[in-house]
C-alpha cells in the first residue's frame, strides 16, 4: 500500500487519465487511500477536466451515474453522481465502438436533454429542470472504467469521471411538450436479442429529476450547465459487455432508435 501522504486529488487525475490512454485497469484507489471522498473525487474530476482541455477537448455537457435505484443498491449508495462530457466523448453517428481507445467498454441506454438556457442551482427542481430543455434525445452510452473488472467505489468512479467512454444520440429529437418521460420505454438489443427494458422511471423516477441533481450538483461546486449543453441523464438499464463485433440497438418508444456495432 502507497504512503497516504503520497496521495492528492491531483496525483489521482493523473493515475487516472494515464490508465486511460495506456488502456490499463487498476483496482480501486480509495482502497490504497482512503481519504478519496467525494469532495476529493470531483476535485480530481475538475483536475482531469483540465487536463482535457489543455489537450484540445472542450466542455460539452455533462453525465450522470447511479441514477438508477437498482444501481445504487447494488453499490450501496443513496445518491447519483455527476461528470463531464467533452467533445472528444461524442461518437458520430455509423462509427463502431472504438474498442481501440477502451479496456473494456459496456453500453446502456440513456435518455439526453438539451438545454435551451443555463441552468444553476442550488435549489433547482426537476419542473424547473424540465423547463431548461431544449430538446430530448435517446442515447447509447459506451462506459469503460479505469478499473478492474468495473469494481470500485463511488469515490473511485466519480474521480474517474463516472466510467466516461464514448457515447452516441439517435436521430430523433423532440420537445419535452407531449413527452411522459417517467414512461418513455426502451428495449436494448444485442445481435437482435431483447437483454433487457426500462422505462424512464427507472431514472430517479423521471429524468429530470437526473438533470435538477446536476445543476444542484454542479452549482454548489461554482459550476452551471450552459445553454446548449447535453445531459446524458444515466442508464436506464444495466449497462451490458459489448462483445467484439456484435451490434448494439436500443429502441424508444418516442425517440427512434439507435445501433451501434461493437467494433
């Protein structure tokens, strides 16, 4: 075990941000520093953050994880958490999985909000949230923790920037204006095979509840999501093992569907 006061937010960024270039897991670092709370976790985020745009990357929005009940029972939490989105993360539309570039990448379906105007808690509510919205989108995230075998902490995974991968929206955007999102359906496939379904309640109970969570989230760290951000609100479902060269569809009940080949 490494010497505690060998340990910073900073030096956990940089762990972090190497084992994702170099596309090598480690196991969890709160388990060698147990300081790593989350005060610490999102400084190493917002280090990482930078890191990034020194590199040519640009803020695009943001992402949630643990929004799903089920998921926060499993990881005996009572809270989502909040990460960034960089430009660099979007995935065009028709490109595989670029496994080249992930250890070992798993795909969840997520419903995505736009943001006609910026959106700053504390105190924001999800009606509030809901009306921040410019468009909704269905989305196929592809997470790939820095970690062995995705096991780690909450702190572990909010420092690695909420299992960031890549992550792809579909073709359909609507307004929120005719939309029950707490009943919005999807179905995610492999090869054609139904693994499993959701409904937007499954999101903290609707959606916007993931996006007020955000700005309240990112407000008390001085942060606001920004008009014409997108907010991918977490995963409806379990994410799933992409295998090589398997195809990757969800469908929505409003929001079209989308697929993705697994590279």
């Amino acid at each position: 075990m490494e010497a505690t006061t060998d340990w910073s937010a900073a030096r956990v960024a940089d762990i972090l941000l190497t084992a994702e270039r170099t596309r090598t897991a480690r196991t969890s670092i709160q388990a060698e520093w147990p300081e790593l709370d989350l005060d610490a976790a999102y400084t190493a985020q917002d280090v990482a953050l930078a890191d990034r745009m020194s590199n040519g990357e640009r803020i695009t929005g943001v992402k949630l994880g643990l929004t799903s009940r089920a998921k926060q029972q499993q990881m005996g939490v009572d809270v989502p958490s909040v990460a960034w989105l960089t430009d660099a993360m979007a995935l065009p539309a028709g490109l595989p999985v670029p496994r080249g570039q992930l250890i070992h990448p798993r795909a969840e379906p997520e419903i995505a909000f736009v943001l006609k105007r910026p959106l700053t808690g504390p105190g924001v509510t999800a009606a509030q949230a809901l009306a921040s919205v410019d468009k909704v989108l269905g989305a196929i995230e592809i997470i790939d923790s820095r970690y062995s075998g995705f096991k780690f902490t909450l702190a572990d995974a909010v420092a690695d920037n909420n299992s960031s991968g890549v992550y792809v929206t579909g073709p359909v955007m609507r307004s929120v204006d005719g939309l029950d999102l707490a009943l919005e359906g999807c179905l995610l496939e492999v090869d054609g095979h139904v693994v499993d379904s959701a409904t937007g309640a499954a999101v903290l109970g609707h959606p916007a509840e993931a996006l007020a969570f955000a700005a309240n989230t990112l407000g008390v760290r001085g942060h606001t999501l920004e008009a014409g951000w997108t907010v991918l609100t977490g995963g409806m479902t379990d994410a799933i093992a992409v295998p090589s060269g398997a195809r990757i569809a969800a469908h929505f009940t409003s929001l079209g569907s989308i697929t993705i080949a697994g590279g």
